[in-house]
C-alpha cells in the first residue's frame, strides 16, 4: 500500500513540509538555527505560513539539499 506521500507524489501534488521535518532533513540541529538561516538568505523563505508556522514545498527542500551536497 502506498504512503500519503506516494499518493501526493503520483497526483502530481508537491506537499507541504513544516519547519521541524525540513531542519531533519537538512540535518539542522534547531528551528532557531533554520530561521537564523533564512534570515541570512542561506535558506529560501518558507513557502507558505499557516497559522504562524513555516511551511516548504518539498521541491524546495530537495533543491537545497541538492545545493549542499
């Protein structure tokens, strides 16, 4: 059985990450250090904001972590 991400993923549907799933993803130990990041323009701002939190499109992240390689 797919996953929920496997099912976006073939609807052509780039899902949301919040902040605490993109700092795991780029192996950043902190939300502060995340916002210091993009503050600093070594990060892209978030996408979306959603009641207050910080939102990425997985393609942005994916992007970066290709950059940082």
């Amino acid at each position: 059985m797919p996953s929920d991400l496997q099912t976006l993923e073939q609807l052509g549907i780039d899902p949301l990450l919040p902040g605490s799933t993109v700092c795991a993803a780029m192996g950043i130990k902190a939300r502060e250090t995340l916002s210091r990041r993009v503050s600093r323009g070594e990060f892209p701002k978030p996408d979306k904001q959603i009641n207050g939190k910080n939102f990425w499109f997985r393609s942005t992240v994916l992007r970066e972590q290709g950059k940082a390689a």
